[in-house]
C-alpha cells in the first residue's frame, strides 16, 4: 500500500504504481486486455492526481488570503494538448518516460492518443491559452472563462483541392483533464419580456420575465504554472435543458417536440462559432456570448460573497479582462446583476463596472467589430437593452458637456448605429464600461487611437495602453524545439524558461563556428521530422536540404496567402523560362490555416494554391528547384512540429490590418528569419531583431490609406509589370484549372478591380525582397548567425512579459506563491447552490 504521501509522489515507482492502479480501478482494464487508449487515460488521471493537490492548495491559498483574482473571460481558449504541457511543467516528463518504458511503452505514442480540444479559430485562442500559462508561471490568482463547446473548431481535409470539414467530435473518448463542477449550476435566463415592479423599500425595480431558461454547468481544467505549486483553473461552461424531457408530450407520441426543449437549450454549447451567415446562426451566436458571460459573472459574484458581505470591495478583488468584443455584453451584464439581483442603485453599480472591467481591442477591420441587431438583442435580451440604452443616454450626455453643439460626434460615439436597422455597437460598449482599452502591438495601438477609435481616444486619452502579445517559452521553445531548448541550456543555464530575456545571452555564441554547426544540424533535424509528416499525411516527399518557405495561419484576403501564391507562379515561370539562375535555391513552399467555412474567397485561395501545387510538383522542368505543399488541418499540435522546422516565415498582411500576430513570433523563436510588412508586432520584432536580420518589404500603413485616398487603380500594376500580367493571365485563362477554365475568375476580378489588400501594389517589392532572401540563404554562415540573433531577441515576445506589463498597469495584482502545508480556513459562508434549490 501507498502511504498518504506517496499518493500523489513523484519517484519512478510513484508514478508506475498510479498508472497500474488508474488503468485498473478507472479505465477497469488489465494489462492484458489494455489498449493504448487505456494507457493515455490512466496516465492523464496520474497526472491529474497530482494536480489536483496543487489546484485545491491554490484555491485555498487564494481564499484564505482574500486574493484579487484576474477573470479572463474568451470566447476561445485554444489550448492544445495538455498532457505534455503538463509533465513539462510539473517537471516529471523524464520521470514519466522512465515509467512507461519499465510498463512496455513508449511515451510518445500515448501522448499521441490525447484528443486536441479545439476550442478557438487561431491567435485569440492560442493567445488566452498562453496567457493562462503564464498567470499560473508568474503565481498570479486567475481564472479563465469560456464555453466547452462539444464540437470544437472543424476538421479539415482537402478533397480535390477543395477545403472540406467534418464535425472536431473532440469529447468522443472523454476528457480526463476536466472535473464537472455540478454544484455551483448556475441559471441563464433568455427572451420573455421586463415589468416595472416596487421593492421593499418603495424604490423602482425592473423584473425579467424570461420565455426560456438554461443552466449552465461549470467543467474545471487546471492550468499549472512552470515547476511552481500554483495550478490556476479553466473553466468552461455547458448549457444543459432546464427541463430534459416533457412526458405529457411524449405521452402522447410526440417525441421530438418532447425533447425539444432539450436540443434547444443544448445548441448553445454545441458548436464553435456557428456560421452567423443566416438569423438563426446570428441568434445563437448572441445566445453563446450571453451564456458564458452570464455564467461567469454569477460565479465570480458567488465567489467574491463568501468573504464579503458587500459590494464595497468588488473592484479591488475582482479584475475582469474581456478578450475582444466576444464578451462585452458583460457590461449591461454585471449592471443587470448588481442593480436587479443585489439591489444596488444605478450610480454605485455604473462605478463598480467600470472600475472592475478591462476591454482588449484585436481587430482594426471595421467589419470584425461586432454589431447586433436592436431588434434580436431586444428579442433576446429585453432587459440588456433597456441598460444598455440607459448606458448610452448618460453617455451622450457626457459627450454633450466634454464637445458641446458637436451632433456628428454624437452619431458617431453612440453605442446605437441609427438607421432603417439599428445596431449596439459591442466594442464601443466595451470601451465605455472599462477603465482601459488595450491594443495587442504597439503600431495596432496607435491606429486605433489615430483611426478606428480616434473620438473615444480624444475624450478618454488616458484609457490607451498598449500591451504587445506574446507566447510561452514552455509550448512554444521548450516543449516544441526540446533540441534547440537543450542546446540553449547547455550554453546559457535554464532560467530562460522563466525569463526570456535570458536569452540574449546566446549573443555570446553567435559566431562561434561549432555551436552555428549545432544550430543547423538542430533545424535539419527538425525539417526531417516536418518532412517525414508530409510524406506520411501528403503522400509528397519534400527535400529537407531545400529553404523551407512557410505560412500557417488563418486564411483570409488580408493575410494575403495569395500574394504567396503569385510568387510562387512568378518563380515556376521564370524557371521554366529561363532555367535556374544562380540565386535561385531550392524551396519548398509550406501553406497551412483554415477558412471559415462560410467564406468563400479564402476557401477559392485554399483551392488556387493546391491547383497550383498540382502543377508545380508534378512538372519535371522545376524538380528539385519548387515543390507546394498544403497542410490539412493545422493545430497547435502540428504547429509544435511546423514552426522549429521553417527556415523563412511569412508575414505578409497588408499594413494596417494584422493587430499583432504571434505566429510571427513562435517562428523566430525557433530560428525562422521573417519576411514581412510593417503590420502588427512585425514592428517590434523587426527593431528587436535588428533590421539586417529582417526582410522587410512593401507600403507602410500611411502609404496604403494615402494611396487608397488618392484612388488605387490596380490594373495600372497589371498592364505595368510583365511578370505579374503573364500571373494574372494563367490564373484567368484556367492554366491551373484546365477542366474549369474560369474557376478563379472570382479572384482575377478581385485583384484587377478593387484589390482591397493591395497585393498588386505591393507584388513587386514582395518579389524583389523574395530575391535578396535566396541571396542570404545561399551564405549558410550568415543566415545561421541571422538565426540565432532572432532567437536571442525574442525576450520581448514572452507572453510572461505581456502578463507582467498587464498585472503592473490595468489589473494591479501581485504574485501570491502557493505553498503545499496545509492551510488554515476560516469557515466560508455557504450558500445553497442552484442544485440544491431545483
């Protein structure tokens, strides 16, 4: 038997034994019958065990000393798998390997087993993800919130060229990092309508009288800090049926309508991002947003009670982080529940919401700033819309005293746009109910300031910060590029893993010939790994001694993968033309993302760049020079063997248009060297980097709104460039798609007649920047050195840094280390939770 301590140990034979008994007593299988499945479960419930210890300890550590806590409230939480991610930070991976090869078993193949959750389209999930790690790293009392959505982003696959999907059915198996919280059930009121009622006290009341109710159920994922005690938590919500099954109807034969309410409430959680592309999609996109909000502000509320009896300490124990404008209905929120439930008076309630929310702006697109319908936000949220029109009118009323006879400063502020179909501004909603707004790269910030929010920022200059984004060093460089992550600790020690900024002291090594001899056969190695992937999934072998030219990450027009993709038809042509020339090196063309499934101009692009992959790869006059590979289904897992194997990373938005990006950054962290625009952090990483370690190109953000406002005309680059014409030409005539001759003129019409993201104004420097890339690349010495420079410089881009400059500044929260003694608590003051009163 195991001793009390030896419960949750961490020695070779602790762990051995946890894993016998958890494939035994939970997955209730023998090592005879076990499949590899078993073994991942029971390996993640020892896991688990030994996280658990540390979550409740935090959790009493932070109640006993009445903490303040960050809540960051995101519609995604692109979190990846865990299992890794956890031994590493646990420090028992090596002692995890050990134990799994006594039993028979090779650790890698069980970490394959584990289901990716994706819960999140790309950066804003991957980003929350980061910034959970580095919370719990930095000892910081947090807690995320967001949906659990049953089916994740979609799996892709590509059919024929074509982006298709199936259902990410990522709970099909179990989730064994998750723990149901039935008790703390919290109830979600939807439609009806409101009445003006009387209150003890002779004071005016509004009642909401809701046409549907839904519960929301709490699932805990605990998200530890790097070799800390601290294990902070996720926490997702699932929407369950108030009423699982009407039996009178069922009675009477009628069984879908008996389950009905059932599959309506259920829907909520169901799905990621339901394409809003139709009324019904609209409504359950506003359902989804309210859901969670609602939910986890009735939880924190709960949970700031049971050591306050008033409000009078809200804002100075609870910090609330809204991540973009998916959450801001958590404004009209908070008023409804402090002025509705808790009985406070409108002034107090207004001075707490502000005080207590924070707004991160993501986007500069006029059209990714959220905007509901009055007439569904009315129909949905009756009494939302009542506090939100009281929000605007005091509002208005502060712009009138501040700007005086100023009424087309009124239209533009109001958080209602007027017309035939009015709509709630979300973001300026968010604005106005938080005490800062923050852009995510400093270029990003001073557009918003200067552009897209310029009235809010000339009557409120002091709620601008900026706090550029960032990535952990424990996915992004230790877990993901463990080789580079070795040879780095063995030069400079391992305190980068917490501090990045360590880093620069590889500067040291930098033209030290046998450590540059390392640092290339370290990325070969990776780009054998990426190559055998592609060979299996692609059924395309790749040279791994050819540049790996890579771009992975969401599609859409103004990320520009087809600016990419017209290099790639420039470079074919002039192969085929003239031979290879002695600048040229051999490529290999990476491309990975996926398209909404509603967009159609980005799943064209997907299907422009295979067809031009099927033409390219199978035309002997390029072998060995060009080869175009698509990745099918990017993850964060695929990302983690993508990134340490690129030798060139693509960021190449149109100026003005990426907020920040962190792709970007994952890349140089593992050695890639950019080719960019001056958008989003390409600014910050380029000045740390050096700008003779970045391959700058194209119009900065001034130049393209300059030229947009003189008049653009893109078929005067058309008729002007030779090459590009000769580009445009084959797309249009059906050179890539012979069976379907005019299959891309949506695209050539696009580029000729209003390239919005200027990809023909900016083609040609693309090309010629493309050119001085070959030239670097052919010096092996110099880029190695270029290389390790970008690494070296990447401290800044540690999401520990980001976190640090967000608690020192908008949140004002310190560290709170967690010990594992037991702690004393005072008796909390229960209360029934919603269970128990149903």
């Amino acid at each position: 038997m195991l001793g009390k301590n030896d419960r949750t140990g961490m020695t070779l034979e602790n762990l051995k034994q946890a894993l016998i008994d958890h494939l035994y007593y939970i997955q209730g299988r023998d090592e005879q019958f076990a499949t590899l499945n078993d073994y991942y479960m029971a390996l993640a419930y020892t896991v688990r065990d030994r996280l658990t210890d540390r979550r409740i300890k935090t959790a009493q550590t932070y109640f006993q000393k009445d903490t303040k806590v960050v809540y960051y409230l995101s519609a995604e939480f692109l979190v990846g798998r865990l299992s890794a991610n956890n031994l590493i930070n646990l420090g028992i991976y090596d002692e995890m390997k050990e134990a799994t090869k006594k039993m028979g078993l090779n650790l890698e193949d069980l970490l394959e087993q584990e289901e990716e959750p994706g819960l999140g389209n790309g950066g804003l999930g991957r980003l929350a993800a980061c910034f959970l790690d580095s919370l719990a790293t930095l000892e910081i009392p947090a807690m995320g919130y967001g949906i659990r959505y049953e089916f994740g982003i979609f799996d892709q696959f590509i059919v024929d060229g074509w982006q298709r999907e199936r259902p990410d059915n990522w709970l099909r198996y179990g989730n064994p990092w998750e723990i149901a919280r039935i008790d703390y059930t919290v109830e979600i009121k939807l439609g009806g309508h409101t009445e003006a009622v009387t209150d003890a006290q002779g004071g005016y009341r509004v009642r909401w009288v809701p046409q549907d109710t839904v519960y929301g159920v709490p699932y805990d994922t605990p998200i530890p800090g790097y070799r800390n005690n601290t294990v902070n938590t996720l926490r997702l919500w699932s929407a369950k049926a108030s009423e699982d099954f009407d039996f009178q109807v069922f009675d009477a034969g009628q069984y879908t309508q008996a389950v009905a309410e059932k599959t309506f409430s259920e829907n909520i959680s169901k799905v990621l991002y339901p394409n809003d592309n139709t009324p019904q999609g609209k409504e359950l996109r506003l359902q989804q947003q309210y859901f969670f909000v609602s939910c986890s502000l009735q939880d924190i509320i709960r949970s700031y009670l049971r050591n306050h009896d008033n409000f009078d300490q809200f804002s100075n124990k609870v910090a609330i982080q809204l991540n973009d404008t998916h959450p801001s209905i958590g404004v009209a929120e908070l008023m409804r529940l402090l002025i509705d439930e808790h009985a406070l008076d409108w002034n107090r309630a207004w001075d707490i919401t502000r005080q207590t929310f924070a707004y991160t702006n993501h986007t500069l697109l006029i059209e990714a700033l959220e905007r509901w319908s009055v007439s569904l936000f009315g129909r949905l949220l009756p009494r939302h819309l009542e506090i939100i029109y009281e929000i605007n009118n005091r509002f208005l009323d502060e712009i009138r005293r501040k700007f005086p006879g100023d009424r087309d400063r009124l239209e533009r502020m109001s958080l209602i746009q007027e017309g035939d179909d009015k709509h709630i501004r979300m973001a300026y909603l968010a604005f106005v109910g938080s005490h800062t707004t923050n852009g995510v790269a400093a270029l990003h910030t001073e557009l918003l300031k200067r552009d897209v929010m310029h009235d809010f920022y000339e009557m409120y200059p002091e709620k601008f910060q900026n706090k550029t984004n960032g990535v952990t060093p424990r996915r992004w460089l230790l877990m993901s590029n463990p080789k580079l992550s070795d040879l780095i600790t063995s030069k400079i020690g391992d305190r980068w893993v917490k501090d990045l900024s360590e880093l620069r002291k590889l500067e040291a090594f930098v033209d030290d010939a046998e450590f540059q001899k390392t640092w290339r056969e370290i990325k070969q190695d990776n780009k054998r790994t990426l190559a055998d992937y592609i060979q299996s999934d692609n059924n395309l072998e790749i040279d791994p001694d050819s540049m790996f030219d890579v771009q992975v990450k969401r599609i859409h027009e103004y990320k520009r993968q087809l600016l990419n993709a017209l290099h790639v038809i420039t470079l074919y042509n002039r192969i085929k033309q003239h031979g290879a020339s002695p600048s040229d090196v051999p490529r290999t063309f990476i491309f990975g993302g996926k398209a909404a499934p509603g967009y159609f101009m980005a799943k064209l692009v997907i299907k422009l760049i295979n067809s031009v992959a099927e033409v390219v790869n199978n035309d002997p006059d390029v072998k060995g020079l060009l080869k175009v590979v698509y990745l099918s289904n990017f993850s964060v897992s695929l990302g983690q063997i993508t990134y340490p194997a690129a030798d060139l990373s693509e960021q190449i938005s149109t100026a003005g248009k990426e907020a920040s990006g962190t792709g970007n950054m994952k890349f140089a962290l593992s050695g890639a060297l950019t080719i960019g625009t001056l958008d989003g952090a390409n600014v910050e990483i380029r000045e740390e980097v050096g700008e003779e370690n970045f391959f700058l190109f194209g119009l900065d953000a001034q130049e393209v709104m300059a030229m947009k406002a003189q008049g653009y005309n893109p078929l005067a680059y058309y008729r002007n460039n030779a090459a590009l014409k000769t580009v445009i030409d084959q797309i249009a005539s059906g050179f890539f798609s012979p069976k379907e001759p005019a299959l891309f003129k949506s695209i050539v019409d696009s580029l000729l007649y209003k390239d919005e993201y200027m990809l023909l104004a900016d083609y040609q420097f693309y090309v010629d920047c493309q050119e001085k890339v070959s030239l670097a690349y052919q010096d092996q010495t110099q880029w190695t050195r270029m290389s390790i420079l970008n690494v070296a410089r990447m401290g800044k881009f540690s999401s520990d840094y980001t976190i640090s400059e967000y608690c020192k500044s908008i949140w004002h929260v310190e560290p709170v280390p967690v010990s594992l003694e037991d702690c004393e608590l005072p008796t909390p003051r229960l209360k029934p939770s919603l269970v128990d009163q149903v």
